[in-house]
C-alpha cells in the first residue's frame, strides 16, 4: 500500500532516546554540561560514589594568573534522600580558564556531564580524605 502524505514520519527510537539525529559526528544534544542546561532547563542530577543525590552548577573566582585571570569550578549540592532539602554541598577542583568569568564558565559549560560525574566523585573522595 502507499504512504498517504498526511502520515506521520515513524518514530526514530535512537533519535528520540539519544538525541542524535544518526549523523555520525553529531553528539547528543544534552552531553555537555550547558547543553543538558539548554535542552531540559535544569540541572542535571547525578548519583555520588556515596550513593547521595546530587545537583551541580559552575562558579567563578579570580585567580592570580594573569593570563587567566578567572577560573571555575563545579558546586555539587547534596539533596536529602527524598529531594526535600539540601544538605550540603562538595566543589570540584578549577575545572576550566579564561579571560573573562564568563569565559570561564562557558568553558566548563562544554564539558561532558561524563566529566562532571568524574568531578564530583573526586570531590566527594576528597572530602571524605579530609574527614
């Protein structure tokens, strides 16, 4: 049987569970950091390697390089188990540079939500170290 014209295309699974539009080199719209911001107008949340839950967003701070006079960092806010309140919160270590705060924070905006998962283990080792 033909197609009628007023059908609808069929639903690309991959497409609507990745993001990806089957272009090879086209990443997923919500991998970075800012573009998971972007597409879902929220912060991602994130399990730490303490089985907590937890939200992230970038803050700045100046340095004393002048060549990259702003750095950021990762604030991770930990929720109560039933998302009523936060708790407390770790930071990453500086995560990206740049001339400007905003500069700065769009850098660590590109990073991979793989990467920021990365940071607040670590930030969760190291507060654990320090206890």
């Amino acid at each position: 049987m033909p197609e009628e014209a007023d059908e609808e295309p069929a639903l690309d699974v991959i497409e609507a569970a990745t993001g990806q539009t089957g272009k090879k080199d086209e990443p997923a719209a919500d991998l970075t950091l800012g573009g998971y911001h972007a597409l879902h107008e929220r912060p991602p949340a994130f399990e730490g390697i303490d089985g907590l839950p937890y939200t992230v967003d970038v803050d700045t701070e100046a340095t004393n390089d002048p060549d990259e006079p702003f750095a950021a960092f990762f604030v991770f806010l930990r929720w109560a188990a039933t998302g009523a309140g936060i708790m407390d919160h770790v930071e990453s270590s500086d995560v990206a540079h740049g001339r400007t705060a905003e500069e700065a924070r769009a850098r660590a905006l590109e990073l991979t939500l793989f990467e920021v998962r990365a940071e607040l283990d670590a930030a969760i080792e190291r507060r654990k170290a320090e206890e």
